[in-house]
C-alpha cells in the first residue's frame, strides 16, 4: 500500500527536488504540493496524508510555519508522519518539534534530500511511530552541552558518546549496534550506562528516549540567550 505524501516547500528548485526524490521511491505517492502555509493546510485536509514533508519557513510569515503545522497536526490527525527540513542547523526548532514528543517527527537538514535514502528512512520511521534527528543538530548539541562547566557528559567515555548521539538521533538499539558494529547487549549496557550518568529514564520507546535526550542537551544556561 502506497504512502500518501503533501509536501510544503516554498523554494521551486528543492520543491521539485524532493518531487523527484519521492517519485524515484517504492511505495510513495505524491498527492500534493505547496508554497505557502495555507496551501499546505489546504492540502492536508483534502488529501488525509500519511505524512507531511515541510519546510521550517513558508510564506506569509517565513519564520516557523513548519513547526506550526507540525503542532496543529500532533492535535488534529496524531496519526500523520511529519518530516519537518531545515536549511540551517537550528537546536531549538528541533527541541520545539519534540517538545511534546517525538513519535511520527523528524528533523533533517535540506542537505539530506540529496541523500535519499536517507530522506525515505525518515519518512518510513515517522510512519511507523518512530523520529529521526539530523546527526548535525546532534553533534552541535553535545559539543554545547559537553562544554558547560561541570556537564556530566564529561564523565562518559568516547563510546557511550557515539551511542548517545545515536540514541539522539532516534535510532532503535538494533539500529545502534549495526550502526557501531556491537551487540544489541552492548549497546543495552552502554544506554544504561549513559542514563544513570545523566540521570534520564530508560524507557525503552525510542520516541521518549529522543525526547529526554534532546531535553537533556539543550539545557544549558545561556544557551538560549
């Protein structure tokens, strides 16, 4: 069965690069396109989408439209994947975006529409429940945070921080340990590890886990001044 796809991007270059992208993928049926805020709202309602791929700043505003829709959907239709993409590596877009959880959102930078396969990862996680983080947004966290005085990142080796930003990323256990090239028991222990050092919830949705994680990071003082 095909998933339904409404895009919302207001630049026409990436706008038929992600058509392009969408139209090469199996099982992706691109049922609508949009330039502005309310022609993606528009779109929404009439096609009853599996997933929304959005840009962060769209007419009329060019400021959060993105995120906006992604918050109207998580009250409207919780069922809907949205795969929000960022020109810029921007921390707390993403920390918005998952403010109220992560299931069924993503976070990537427009550099990944290139990669595909890792755009279609994206969209394929947010349909099944699931969140992707973009690496980059990632590694800019830890680096803030793990220069805060006293961060207890400090305290986790060279390993358990690759795990981190893995666990961040939203990635599943299985999906770490083919990822670093360990077991599924390693990468258990590393995360329990982590956690108690850091004092989080183990929890093993991947969705609560990017939440306390990306939480975790952007809580710095200052760093929002």
């Amino acid at each position: 069965m095909s998933l339904r796809v409404v895009v919302g991007e207001d630049n026409y270059l990436m706008r038929e690069g992600i058509r392009e992208v969408l139209q090469e993928g199996p099982d992706i049926e691109l049922v609508g396109m949009a330039r502005d805020y309310t022609t993606l709202a528009n779109a929404i309602e009439r096609e009853e989408p599996d997933v929304v791929l959005t840009d962060i700043r769209m007419p009329p505003t060019d400021t959060d439209e993105g995120i906006r829709i992604a918050e109207s959907l998580r009250e409207t239709r919780p069922h809907v994947g949205v795969v929000v993409l960022s020109q810029y590596v921007d921390p707390y877009y993403a920390l918005r975006l998952f403010e109220h959880g992560a299931a069924r959102r993503a976070y990537l930078l427009k550099d990944r529409i290139g990669h595909r396969n890792e755009l279609m990862d994206a969209i394929i996680a947010v349909v099944r429940g699931g969140s992707r983080v973009d690496p980059a947004v990632v590694e800019i966290l830890v680096h803030e945070r793990t220069e805060a005085e006293r961060s207890p990142l400090a305290q986790l080796t060279s390993r358990e921080r690759e795990v981190l930003s893995e666990v961040a990323q939203g990635k599943s256990n299985s999906a770490i340990a083919a990822s670093l090239f360990l077991t599924k028991r390693g990468v258990e222990k590393h995360i329990n590890s982590i956690f108690a050092k850091l004092g989080l919830t183990t929890e093993e949705d991947v969705s609560r886990r990017v939440t306390a994680t990306l939480m975790y990071l952007t809580d710095k003082p200052g760093l929002r001044d």
